[in-house]
C-alpha cells in the first residue's frame, strides 16, 4: 500500500492493526482463546470473519450458558472450517457444574444425544478429536471433570502431535503406539488399559516434557510407572491420593540420563528406581516417608532413596521430606551429596536443630536457602557444636527466606552461620514490615556477632510498608 493510502486510513481514524493482511492477523487471533477472537468480529466489517481462519479452537464450557450450547459451537466451528486444511491446536476445558438448560423438541439429534447420554458430551467428544487428528492437529489439550469414555485409537498414531495434554480420560489397549514428533505430554488421573500400555505411550522417540499426576480417589489407575526415555529433559510425578481407596502405584522406574528437571511428590512413599540421573539435573522432592525408620529394613529403602540422587547439583526438599529425613538422622547420617552446589530446604521449628547434621551431607555446598515453618517465641535452638566441611571451605551464600521475626530460634541460626563460615560472602535475610524496633533490634545483635569471613555481606531485605522493599547492607 503506498504510504498516501496509508495517511488516509489513519485520517479516516482506522487502526493500524487492520491493515495487516489476513494471515497476520489469523495469527495474532491464534494466540488468544477462541472466545475473545470471536469478540474481535465486532470490531469491523474486515474483522467479521477473520476468526473463523483460524487454525484454533481453545473453548471453556464457562464460555457458555449450558454444555449443549458449547458442544453445538464445536460442531458448527468444525463443519464450518472443513476447507481449511489444518487445526494447529484443540484445546476443550469441561466443567461439571454448569447448568443443561431445558432442550425443546426442534433441538438437533446432537441435542437429543446428551439427555440419552445423561448429558455427558463424550458422545460427541471422539468426533471431534478425530477431526483435529485428520486435520493435522499439533497441540491437543483434553480436560474432562470426571472419567470420560474412551479416546479414538487415532490418538495413537498422529504423526503431527506435538503437545498432548489429557485429564481424566480412558486409554484403551493398543500394540499400535507411534508419535515421532510429540515433545509434550501432561497426564493427569487417566484410566490406562495397562501398565504396559503407559510404558508405551510415554515411550515417544523425541519426549522432552512429561507430567503424569494421580491424585484424587480415582478407583482405577497404574501400579507401575515406567519411564525410560533418552530424549526426556523434564519430569513431573505427582502421586497423592487414599491408598485404601484406589489402586496405587507401588513402583516407579526412572531411566533418563538427559533429564534437567525432575520433580516428585508423593504422600505415600513409592518405590522408586532412579538410574543414570545426570548430575546437573535439578531436582524437587517433597516425598512422604510412609515408612517405619525407626526398623532398619525400613531406612535402607530411604538410604537407597537419597542415594540414588546423590549425584545432583541442585536440590529443593519440601518440609514433608525434612520431617523424614531428621527422623533417619536420629540413627544414621543421609548419603553422602558430593556434587550437590545448590539447596533449598523447608524446615519445621522442631528440625531446625538439625540443619549441620544435614549440611554434614553436603560438603561442596556453596548455596543454601533455608525456609523456617511454625517457629515460636520460646523454642530455644540447640545446634551441632561440630561444623560441616561445607562452611569451612565451600558455602558462599546463604539466604534465610521466611521474613525474620526476631525470635530467638532465628538469631541463633544466623549467629550460627555468621560465626562458621569461613568463605561466606553473602547472608541474606528478610524482616517483617512495619516493625522499625524490632528491625533495630535484630541490626544491633547482627553488628555484635563474631564473624567468621571479614568479607561476609549482610544483606536484610525489608519487603513491604516501611522502606518500601529498600535492602539494608551491613558490611563486616
């Protein structure tokens, strides 16, 4: 367009963006949900039907007065776009507790289907999927509010996938299982035919992003979980729920020497398996120790545990974890984490005590971030008289992240590592706002405490109300 035309679109007052052409504009409306591209067509008469172009539907049954009036949108949307060559992404988000309004006799067969089918859209589900699946679909995000009927076998087998997200779906048994370009795959409290069939579908050649979640009282789930991959890089397990009440898992196999991430939570201690983890993995546990430690049978499972992670850099333990692993120091000291640089851990008041036998593991350490549960004003802090080989010679920062209140437990741990470490640079910590005593209290201990490093940089973050997140520097 020549830059006259130009001037006179802006002189008549029409906006910039609608002189993109279509496929610009198909585009942008393909970053946002469906529902705010469709609002765009009242913008003009060039945006009318622009969103009907696009290669996405990303649809909420909140978006509409009952389920009936969403499903009749998919289905129209589908028949509507049938030229277009390619859906990129199907994204359907179900909720149960939207209302079905009264259906009349001139509704549709689809219509009439959901009362023959307790007015459940799984019945149009499948054919919507196989749709996108023909279709060349690349992102398909499924999430269903209670267990739904079984998903098309073409699920299997779509060579264009590259993000598959499904909740409470049924995956029936298949020998056929072939994805080569899915790099995505979020599951959570699925119905899978077998053990073996989940092994299967997880097992994709180029994975690198996989979340399997069992959580709930689902009465169906796996008992094993098995993953071995080479291409993987992240790894979520969230395994929660009533062990009485469904069938758990009782084993879980890791094998991916390539993984950055790896995440596990679970509340029932499941056997695990972890082989050829990399040391420069990250990993986050918040595992519960659903076992006697006190029998010796018992720790050897929780020592194999922490030892089949011993060659990680960077860690984060839940405070469920610290709990059990202060219960096993009461017998023995953990493994030994000889690479391990990087630790964050959650602590409760009454396991606080326990930080240098923890430290004791660490002895290359050179972070720490401690987060401090449920202390009290009257809880005095009793720590190791030894010190760990991290703050005699590694252990450069340390920071304290729940705001500081003044109580004695908390002065005593920073008296601790002021005091011990010999190579610190850093100690950070956070106040409360609004407490200006307090604070000059606590600055007045910090200045009289013997410091172990002359270079050591005190840094007291206030973080809201009074000095407006302004860092004070007490330099020693």
């Amino acid at each position: 367009m020549s830059e006259r035309g130009v001037a006179c679109r802006r002189r008549t007052g029409e906006d910039m963006i609608s002189l993109l052409p279509d496929h610009l504009l198909c585009q942008i409306l393909s970053d946002v949900p469906t529902k705010t591209a469709v609002v765009t067509s009242v913008l003009s008469t060039r945006w009318r039907t622009i969103w009907l172009s696009t290669p996405v539907l990303d649809l909420h049954t909140h978006d509409f007065p009952n389920v009936t009036a969403f499903a009749s949108f998919i289905t129209w949307f589908l028949e509507l776009s049938k030229g277009s060559s390619c859906l990129h992404k199907l994204k359907l988000a179900l909720v149960s507790e939207r209302p079905i309004q009264d259906i009349s006799s001139e509704s549709s067969s689809w219509d009439l289907a959901f009362v023959r089918g307790h007015l459940e859209p799984y019945y149009f589900m499948t054919q919507w999927i196989d749709n996108a699946i023909t279709r060349k679909v690349k992102h398909l995000d499924i999430l269903y509010p209670w267990i739904f009927g079984m998903m098309p076998l073409s699920i299997y087998t779509c060579v264009t996938l590259v993000s598959l997200k499904i909740q409470n779906v049924s995956l029936a048994d298949t020998e056929n299982v072939s994805l080569p370009r899915l790099k995505t795959m979020h599951l959570e409290n699925n119905i899978y035919a077998t053990d073996a069939l989940l092994e299967k579908f997880v097992s994709c050649p180029v994975l690198e992003d996989l979340t399997v979640v069992r959580k709930g009282d689902t009465v169906y789930d796996f008992e094993v979980l098995r993953v071995r991959s080479q291409s993987l890089k992240s790894l979520v397990v969230v395994l929660i729920g009533r062990e009485w009440w469904y069938k758990a898992c009782r084993v879980a196999v890791i094998d991916a020497p390539g993984l950055k991430y790896l995440s596990l939570k679970d509340s029932k201690f499941t056997s695990y398996v972890i082989s050829s983890l990399s040391s420069s993995a990250k990993v986050d546990i918040d595992v519960s120790f659903d076992v006697d430690i006190d029998l010796a049978t018992d720790r050897s499972v929780v020592r194999s545990f922490f030892t089949m992670l011993s060659s990680v850099r960077n860690m984060t333990i839940s405070q469920t974890t610290s709990e059990g692993i202060c219960v096993f120091l009461k017998h023995e000291p953990l493994p030994q984490f000889p690479y391990l640089i990087r630790l964050h851990a959650v602590l409760y008041n009454a396991d606080l005590g326990n930080s240098p036998n923890i430290l004791e593991s660490c002895p290359n350490l050179k972070s720490l971030v401690l987060e401090l549960s449920n202390l009290k004003e009257e809880e005095l802090l009793i720590l190791s008289s030894s010190v760990p080989k991290c703050l005699r010679s590694s252990l450069e920062y340390v920071e304290i992240k729940t705001p500081i209140r003044g109580v004695v437990s908390e002065i005593e741990l920073v008296k601790y590592f002021l005091e011990n470490s010999a190579v610190i640079k850093k100690l950070k910590m956070c106040l409360r706002s609004g407490r200006m005593n307090e604070e000059s209290n606590i600055f007045v201990q910090l200045l009289k405490f013997r410091r172990c490093s002359p270079s050591c940089e005190v840094v007291v973050e206030e973080l809201e109300d009074t000095f407006q997140g302004l860092d004070f520097l007490l330099w020693f």
